[in-house]
C-alpha cells in the first residue's frame, strides 16, 4: 500500500497556462497538488493512525476518557472532524503524559508534525490552577471560554426583525415535522399520537424527550379548543396561516422565529447596504446594540478590572461606544472632516441609533443620496473600530523618568 502511495504522490505532474498557452508539464516537488481528489483520502489514512493509538490507549487503561451517561456509560476520548481533532479525558496527571506520548508516537508513526504552540486546552469545572499546569506540561496554551454578547434567540431572528437571519436549527426541525402525510397523518401527528401509547420507563434522555412531546401535546390540544365540525364539509387538511399556498417548510420556520419578534427601529433595515461587506453591517448591528467588546462591556463581565475601562486614546474619558464613536476627541472629528468633504452640516445627536437615522436623511429624500451616506456612515464606524481594535493591540512602552 505504501510503495503505491508514494507513487501517486511522487509521479504528479503538472502544467500552467501562460499567454493562453499551456507549458510542458513538469514535477511536483510538495506532493499532490491542491484540490487533487487523492488528498482526503491520504488524510483519512494518516486521522485512522491517531484513532487506533487513542483507542488502545483507553482500552489499555493508559488514557482516562470522557464518560456520557450513568447507564451504561459511553466513553468518548477523540472526535474527528477534518483537519480538527478534539481530545477529550478526565482531569487526571496521568492523562497529560499519556495524552503527550500518544502526539508524540503520531508524529514518528506518521512523520507529520504536531504544532503544540497552536493546540488549546479547555477545561469544564476545573480550576485554573491545575488547566495552567498541564497547558505547559504540554506546551500548548490555555483555552477561554467565549463571551456571550447577546442571546441567540436575537441572533436567528430576521433581519427586518432586529436580528442577524441566522437559522435556527430548532425552529427549522419543529417545522420539518408538520409535513402532511396521506391518509395516516404527517410525521408530526404521528409523534403525537405515540405520547399516548408510550409508556413511562426507559432511561434519562427518552424520559425527557417523552416530557418534550407531552408539552406539544398540551399545545395541540390548546389549538383544537375552538375548532367547530362542519358535516356537510369534506375534511381536508388546512394550514391556517396559508390558506391559499398550503403548508410549506419556509412559512413554517418563518411563523415560529416571529413569534416572540418585537417591533424592530428604524435602523434594523439600514445597516444592511449591498456594496458594504458582511462583517461591516454585523459590527453596525453590534454597535447598535452596545455589544462591542469596548472597555465598559468588558470590565460589566469581568474581563479586564474596572480601573481599565479609560479610553484607548489616552484621551482620559471612559471608553463606551458612545465616547468612542461620538465624542473621542481622537475619532470624534472624523465626522466633522466627512461632512465637510461631502459638503453638508448637521449636528451629532446623543444616541447612536438618532446619529445613524440623522447622518441618512441630512441631504434630502432622494435614494441615491441616501443610499451614499449610508455606505459612508458604515465606513466611516468601521475606520474607527478598526484603528481602535490596533490601537488596543498595540504594546505599551514602560517610559522611566529619572527622579
């Protein structure tokens, strides 16, 4: 197997194109050429190496795996994904070493090489402590957990909704299940009607998902109150909020993530712009709705001290998306500068949102206008937060003075 490897990777040739006109071919000197359809099947060869060693070393009681369940308990040591690989044990001194030994053998086993300086360890309910130890036992670094800037329910709202558009993988498996089946019912109903019929024993996880259908059960039941019976009308199946179009997927998904949806401001709909990239209207959308990682926010969930919070300008004022879009005496003044080059004047409002809406509708109701300063407004607050996020990058020199 090997020797017919090596000559797939090793005979490769390949030819470029110059002036329209392709060149004598010539040999690859870094293996298989990118896009080639031999390469995942190389990787998966070499991923199979590393799942045989953790596997033996679990079933040799070498390595301490991460145990799911209190039946019949699963142990889980690796999960692959791709070019990912996720290792996971109990906290155990004798799971670092092992868990080092078993990199190492790969890399010799394999002749890949293992960057440690780019490998994280997390931990769940482990002390800092102890997770800093092992990190330079095994000379990689320390993971953190991420910061939760806003709740997803707010993310996968629409985006006339106030929200980002993302799907929601819940919403959309509820509304997969109400497809209409023949004469037995949909899928959906036919869930329901094995509530009725199951019986009470079985483990942790059928117990809660029984108590999950019972609750949509009582729902159901709370939607057939006001239903009246016609007998001189043939029954047919009817979805309600489409009368006309019948039941799709799509108005499904749509009804649910609306359900809970308030009334969205004005500049929901205007910080999305065609000629704006994505990550540009995603960070209007969070400066919108003061989630930026600004020094305020960061000392409200304990990230630096609240002694920290002061403007990364040195300009001496508390550093919040207000003071660091509007009154900055460093970033302040581009908007006076863009104003003059575009040859308008307004004054800046206290609020953001108003400083939006107003900077929009400062030249009158044509569209193109508008459309313009929109495109503007958004490069101009990405400028700041771009030089902003350098700035508090950027190391800050110890200067002595001598007394």
């Amino acid at each position: 197997m090997y020797p017919r490897v090596c000559v797939c990777v090793c005979t490769a040739t390949t030819s470029v194109l110059v002036n329209g006109i392709p060149t004598d071919e010539f040999p690859m000197e870094r293996g298989l050429r990118q896009g080639d359809p031999l390469s995942p099947f190389l990787f998966l060869l070499a991923a199979e190496g590393l799942n045989v060693m953790m596997r033996a070393m679990v079933q040799s009681n070498i390595f301490t795996g991460y145990s799911i369940g209190s039946t019949n308990p699963t142990v889980v040591s690796h999960l692959q994904f791709a070019d990912d690989t996720l290792l996971m044990g109990a906290k155990s001194w004798a799971n670092v070493p092992a868990l080092q030994t078993v990199l190492v053998l790969f890399e010799k086993v394999s002749e890949l090489k293992v960057n440690f300086h780019k490998s994280m360890l997390a931990k769940i309910n482990i002390g800092d402590s102890w997770l800093t130890e092992a990190a330079s036992v095994l000379g990689c670094v320390v993971g953190n957990r991420k910061i939760s800037w806003i709740s997803w329910k707010n993310v996968c709202m629409a985006k006339e909704h106030g929200g980002l558009g993302v799907r929601h993988m819940r919403y959309g498996e509820e509304a997969g299940w109400l497809v209409v089946g023949g004469r037995s019912g949909s899928v959906w109903w036919r869930e329901v009607s094995k509530i009725v019929t199951e019986g009470r024993r079985g483990n942790d996880a059928a117990s809660c998902e029984r108590g999950r259908k019972r609750s949509m059960l009582g729902e159901c039941r709370n939607l057939l109150y006001d239903i009246v019976l016609q007998p001189n009308i043939s029954d047919h199946w009817l979805w309600q909020h489409d009368t006309g179009g019948g039941y799709y997927v799509r108005g499904a998904y749509n009804l649910l993530i609306t359900m809970d949806a308030h009334d969205a401001d004005v500049t929901s709909n205007l910080i999305w712009h065609k000629q704006v990239p994505l990550k540009v209207s995603v960070l209007a959308w969070r400066l919108l709705h003061n989630r930026l990682p600004t020094k305020d926010n960061l000392a409200t969930r304990n990230i630096i001290s609240h002694e920290s919070q002061l403007c990364v300008t040195g300009c001496g004022g508390l550093e919040t998306a207000h003071h660091l879009f509007l009154s900055c005496p460093i970033f302040a003044p581009l908007w006076g500068l863009v104003r003059s080059w575009i040859g308008m004047s307004s004054a800046d409002p206290v609020l953001l949102q108003d400083h939006f809406i107003r900077f929009i509708h400062s030249s009158g109701g044509l569209r193109a206008r508008r459309s313009f300063l929109q495109l503007v407004w958004l490069c101009c607050i990405s400028v700041i937060w771009t030089e902003r996020t350098i700035e508090f990058s950027r190391p800050r020199q110890l200067q002595l003075t001598k007394c």
